[in-house]
C-alpha cells in the first residue's frame, strides 16, 4: 500500500535531485541505527505484538520532556490500533524541541496509517511530502528503513515494487542499495532473487563490497549451490577480501548438511589459518558430519578438543553426540554425556531422553531405560514419542502386560495416545493372538477421532491370518480398501504369507497374480512365502515351479529360499537335490545359515547317514557359526536310532559346556536310547535331572519311559510312572496301555493284564487291532512290534 501511494506521488512531481544522489547525508532524517537503545530484535517484534503495560500517552507531552526515539516508536505503537491518535501523538512530537524526526518512528507511523482505509490518503500525503522534501533520505537509507519496518509487517513484496520503481527511473542505486534488497529477499526465503540482485548489480558495475559477497553466499547455500558458494568465496580472497567467521560457518554447515565433509574440513582449515577461531556452531556441524558417516570416534576427539581450547558445549553439541551415540550402541559414553550436560545447567530435552531410552532398549539395558523413563516422567519431560518408543519396544517383544501399564501411565500424566500408540498396543495383541482386545482398540481409536493407517490395518490382517481367520483377515482388508487406504507393499505380502500359513498356498499363488495386475511388485519374501507354503502341504513340484519363476523375473533367491527347498527335498527323501541345492547356493556366494544346515544335518540323520551330518557340522562350527538346539537334537536322534549311545551322550555333555540348554526333546531321547541299551541307572538320572530343571514330561517321554522300563522286567516302576501321569491329570494313550498289558502278558499276570484292559475302556480310550492281539492270541509278534516303538 505504502509503495503503491509513493508511486502515485512520484508520477505527479518531478524527481527531486537528492534522488540521484545516493550518498547524500540527509538533513533531519538521517540513518541512525535502529532503535539504538534496543538492539535486541526479538524485542522489538515482540513490541509489535503488545502494548507496554502501564502505559498512558493521553495526557500533553510536557515541554521540557526528554524524549528517545525508542520512547516515541513505543508510544505510537500504543496507538496502532488508533491510527488518527497515532499521527496526532507524531505531530506533537515533532513539534517538541529538540526531537529529530528520524526515518524509523516515521516509518512505523506510515504502516500503522495504511493499516485503515479511512487514514490512507494521509499516509499518501505524508508520504509525498518525504520523498519531495528538502530533508527526504537518500533511496538506500529509506528503502532499507522501509525493509526492517516490512519485516514485522510482511510487506516485502512492496519493498520490492519501490526497488523496482527506483530503476525503472533511472536510479540504480549502490553498494548499500543491493546489501538492503538481498537482504530483504533472504528475509523473504527467497534466496534465489537475492542471487539474481546480486548479478544484475555485478552486471551494472555496481561497486560491490565484502558484505554484499557473504549475503550472496547465504543465499546460494540456501538453495544449495555449494560449488557456486566454493567460486564466490574464492573471487573474494583474490579480491582480498577475508570472508567473515559467519560466512565460513554459514558455508561449512551446508557442506555438513549434504554429506561433503571433505570440503567442510578444508574450509575450517582455512577458516584457522585466516586467523580466526574455530566456533561452537562449526564444531558441533562438524560433529554431526562425522556422526552420519559412521567416524563417531572422530567426533568425540573433536568434542574433547574444543575443550580444552577453551569452548563451551551448549544444548545443541551435547544433543547430537547423546543421538549419535546411542545410534552407535555406546551408551556408557551417552549416558555420561547427558549426567555432563546436567552438571553443567543445561536442561536436556525430551529429545535427548527420548535418544537415550531408545539406545538402552537397542542394548537391551532394560534397568537403564526404564530408569530415565521414569526419571522423565517425574521432571516432566516425556512426550508421546516417548511412550511410542516404549510401547513398541514392549510390544514387538509380546510384553503386553507391560506395555498396557505404560499405556495408562501415559493416559493418566494427560498425554493423548495417537495412531501410532495404537499401532503398537493393537501389534501386541495381535502378536499373543487375542484379536478381541486388538480389534477392540481398533474399535476404540475411530471412536476418538483417529484414522488408522495402513499399518493399523495391515497389522490387523496379520494377526487374524496368524490365527488362522484368513475370513475376518479379508475383511480386514476390504475395509481397508473401502475407506480408500491404498496397501502397501507389507500389505500385499500380509495377505500372501497369511493364506501360506492356513494351507492355502494355490489360492496364495493366484492372488499373487490380482496383486501384480495392480500394480504390486514381488520381491524375495512373497515368493519365499509361497515355496515353504508349498514345501509344507508336500508340494514340491509346486514350490520348484514357484523357485523357477521367481528367476526368470530377476528375483535372486537368498538363503531363506534355498533353505525352504533343501527341507522340502530332505522330506521328501531327495537328499541328493537338495544337495544339488546346496552347491547351486555356494556357488551364487550365498552363505548357508545356521537353519539351512539344521535342514541339511537333519535330512541325514533321518537317512541315517551320520557320517555326512558329521561333516556338515564340522563344517558349520568352521564358518564361525554356532550350532543350536535344533542341529543337537537332530545329531542325538540320529546316534541314537544308530544305537550309538556312546557319541549321542557326548553332544549332550558339549551341549552342556556351550552354555545350551537341553529341551524336552533332547532328554526324552536320550532317555529312549538308555531304556533300550539297558542302562537303566543313567537313564533314571537323566530323568531326574530333566525334571530338577522344571521341564514337565509329556506324552511322548512318559510312552518312552513306559516303554523301556516294561521291555526290561521293570513292570513295577512302570506302573508308578502312569501313577505319576494320573497324578498330572494326564491321560495314557492307547499306545501305552498295549505297552503294560504286553508287559504284564508276557510276565504272565493276566489278571492285571485283563484290569488294564477295562481301566482303558474306561477312561474311553478304544482298544485298536494290536491290544486284542495281544489279549486273544498273545502272539511274541504283539510285544515285538511294541519293543520297537520309539
């Protein structure tokens, strides 16, 4: 407004001769500094914003009263919203004796004018009266007054239209000129105009100085065109210019910023060297560039030096080192960091305890976590992403439990759960599998006014596939797409693997086809989904079908892949391609994991070629790996159907030294194997071992035990070990009472033999082909065939 009324004055004067006088020293509206009692910025804005309390100006100003321009600029600023009483209080003024009518109070008058439509004709006048009197500034001095005044008024646009009007007027302007307007511009966020100034000055001839370099440096980092900020800084040493501390740091932090920390390091060097100290704010970029490219070490040398040169670290220094860090695993370094940064006053923010608790959940320092979890709490410096960290640890780890008490702790301090918070409660639940409480919370945050997203969703589906609800998981789904979320990636390959795992591999495999056709692309996982899906039902053919498909679309299969065919191969008995498998996977660089040898190791034991599973774990422990329960217990088996007690109680002893617990499974075997070699004593200690260590038999291990005591005479301990099960609730199969009526057949007591019989009928169990065999004909092939059942 202000520019278009200037306009107006200047197309009916002529223009007055102090306009092509660029440096005139104007006679009353000189270029004081701004505000010369109050160089503080922030407070100025803030002045703009509220009038000054205990203020009154209604009163006459006092003749002999000794005013500031500070004092005149608050008194008009009182008046703002009165802009006729704003000009009154001016006039005034200008009348005291004494005062200087300086270009700031003049111009914080015109905005407050204009600011009404009923006062804008006098801005108008006023206006013209400035710019066509004996006492007007020169172009520069006005223009950057106007610009600092239209910085708290948004008005640069204007500024911009009155630099305009002074060139298409022949007014070019100088050196201050162009430091004004590329300043405005920067003020603007506009950093490429600041530029194009910068150019059309050059272009004129305008005689340029340092200040005006560093401003189109700012600007150019801003964009950022780092190699056009490396050629000014250049063209300023070789005109013999120094760049300012401010410039160098404006520099070296946009070099940080976009990774080339070769440049930033070569800049600071030179910064030294020009004989200027390294500051806080380049430091601390620096520190952060070495962060993001993994030398974290580097960093804390650099944070150790500016120490000892006499540099302080603020909350900005010690944030990204507490960040990066905890990133990096160093948590004893993290943590003294923050108890450092307390020491010295600096509050820590939400921020650094949210990196902290993160960093001591990645380390699994539980005790730690949740200590300054609790700590924040109480100084009140937790926020949402807080709890979300925590909560999601909890969840992804089936904590539910746990999670939920941060969940109402988090409710009760009055922090509103988001989507997110959702997201990991609902995961957790879906992840224990009760899908009523998930979908209740589900239920629970639309009721609240929060949109699910597509994890929300996706989550869901997951659980109730998991659960074997593939119905409620396409419903799920539908939903979903209904309310226009469109599924992602995750999403596709949810409702693949979930129809895998329920036996629905063939229907997986056609929706494969509707996903592509929309726009999915398959990557490894959907196709290792469908190859188990297949090697499970026994597909085999299918999942090589799959496995050669997946390669002709340029797929590279990895170990999971491999692993899934190798197992499909060892099932099916076709060990010799899955052997082939194994070579086709070395050869391709991959590395076979622990898994992909359990399935191999397996595959030879159940062939019972121990010799060739003895290879493979030899070769196993070679590559660095270590083998599981898993591998133990296949290579246990494997010796004991072999009757090689001797090298299956070995691993059990090694199993012992490496620190891995033995299951249900390896003590059930190893039992077995005893039973049958006739060392009964051991086999008993082992028993009592299993049981000292809290594991519970089950009705595999109490069949075994029966078994093997009733095959070697021991009919009495036998009867108490199905004592032991009735005591547990535990009902005795078919199986093991054909054990004890053999047993007690064979010993010659039908009488017990006959009274387990209708104890069986019973407890309902129906007697099969092999218990009336033993009772009507007492053939030896009954108890044989029992003896032989492991």
């Amino acid at each position: 407004m202000i520019m278009m009324m200037m306009r107006s004055s200047v197309a009916s004067s002529p223009v007055p001769p102090f306009l092509l006088r660029s440096l005139l020293i104007p006679k009353s509206l000189c270029s004081h500094p701004q505000f010369p009692e109050n160089p503080n910025p922030e407070k100025i804005t803030s002045e703009f914003e509220s009038e000054p309390k205990n203020a009154d100006f209604t009163e006459p100003i006092s003749q002999n009263s000794v005013l500031t321009q500070t004092h005149v600029i608050n008194s008009l600023l009182t008046h703002k919203n009165d802009p006729r009483s704003a000009l009154n209080h001016f006039k005034q003024v200008e009348r005291k004796r004494g005062f200087v009518k300086t270009v700031d109070a003049f111009c914080v008058l015109l905005h407050i004018l204009v600011g009404f439509p009923e006062t804008q004709n006098l801005a108008k006048s006023l206006l013209a009266e400035c710019v066509f009197g004996d006492s007007a500034p020169a172009p520069a001095v006005f223009v950057d007054h106007l610009v600092e005044c239209a910085n708290r008024r948004n008005m640069f646009g204007e500024i911009h239209e009155l630099h305009n009007k002074m060139v298409c007027r022949g007014i070019s302007g100088d050196c201050y000129t162009v430091h004004v307007m590329m300043r405005a511009c920067l003020k603007d966020e506009k950093p490429e105009k600041a530029e194009e100034y910068f150019r059309e000055a050059k272009a004129k001839g305008i005689e340029l100085d340092a200040e005006v370099y560093s401003i189109v440096i700012q600007a150019v980092c801003r964009k950022p065109n780092l190699s056009l900020a490396f050629v000014l800084l250049k063209e300023m040493r070789e005109m013999g210019w120094v760049p300012s501390e401010g410039t160098y740091t404006c520099v070296i932090g946009t070099c940080v910023k976009h990774g080339n920390m070769v440049e930033a390091l070569r800049l600071k060097d030179e910064m030294v060297s020009c004989g200027k100290s390294m500051n806080l704010v380049v430091a601390t970029n620096l520190m952060k560039g070495y962060c993001v490219q993994g030398n974290l070490d580097s960093a804390l040398d650099l944070f150790n030096k500016i120490g000892e040169d006499g540099l302080s670290p603020n909350k900005v220094t010690y944030s990204v080192l507490i960040e990066w860090c905890s990133k990096n695993g160093n948590m004893e370094k993290a943590y003294e960091l923050y108890t450092q940064m307390k020491e010295k006053g600096i509050q820590p923010s939400v921020f650094n305890v949210n990196s902290l608790i993160l960093g001591f959940l990645k380390s699994r320092s539980l005790e730690n976590a949740f200590k300054l979890f609790d700590e924040a709490v109480e100084c009140g410096i937790v926020n949402v992403f807080t709890y979300n960290n925590l909560l999601s640890w909890l969840s992804e780890k089936g904590k539910v439990n746990e999670a939920q008490g941060i969940w109402k702790k988090m409710v009760s301090k009055g922090v509103e759960p988001n989507v997110v918070s959702y997201n990991n409660l609902i995961l957790g639940h879906c992840r224990k599998g009760d899908m009523d409480v998930a979908n209740s919370l589900f239920l629970e945050m639309i009721e609240k006014g929060l949109k699910p997203n597509v994890i929300t969703y996706s989550v869901l589906m997951d659980g109730y596939f998991k659960k074997g609800d593939t119905e409620r998981g396409f419903d799920v789904f539908d939903q979903m797409v209904g309310v226009n979320i469109v599924p992602t990636d995750f999403t596709f390959n949810t409702v693949i693997n979930g129809l895998c795992k329920v036996g629905r591999t063939s229907e997986a495999k056609e929706m494969l086809k509707n996903f592509v056709e929309r726009g999915f692309i398959p990557i490894c996982l959907t196709y290792n989904s469908i190859i188990d899906g297949f090697v499970k039902e026994g597909a085999i053919n299918s999942a090589l079908s799959v496995y050669r498909g997946m390669c002709e679309s340029g797929i590279s299969p990895n170990v999971v892949t491999y692993t899934s065919l190798i197992n499909g191969f060892c099932k099916s008995n076709n060990i010799d391609l899955a052997l082939k498998m194994l070579n086709e996977m070395k050869s391709k660089g991959l590395e076979l994991d622990v898994m992909a040898y359990c399935t191999l190791i397996d595959g030879f034991c159940k062939r019972r070629d121990m010799e060739s599973a003895r290879e493979l774990f030899s070769e196993l422990r070679e590559v660095g790996l270590s083998p599981n329960i898993v591998v133990y217990n296949s290579m246990i088996s494997g010796f004991r159907n072999l009757d090689n007690m001797e090298a299956a109680l070995d691993l059990h002893k090694k199993m012992i030294n490496e620190g891995i617990p033995c299951d249900l499974q390896t003590y059930t075997t190893l039992i077995d194997g005893l039973l049958k070699d006739g060392k009964l004593p051991l086999a008993s200690d082992l028993y009592s071992e299993m049981l000292s260590k809290g594991i519970v038999p089950d009705i595999i291990t109490y069949t075994v035990l029966i078994n093997g005591l009733c095959n070697k005479g021991q009919l009495e301990n036998a009867r108490k070990i199905l004592e032991d099960m009735d005591g547990k609730s535990m009902t005795p199969s078919v199986l093991i009472y054909n054990t004890l009526i053999a047993g007690h057949f064979k010993d010659g007591n039908l009488q017990e033999a006959f009274r387990l019989h209708d104890e069986m009928l019973d407890r309902g169990l129906v007697p099969d082909e092999i218990t009336y065999d033993i009772l009507v004909n007492g053939k030896a092939k009954a108890v044989n065939t029992l003896a032989g059942v492991s």
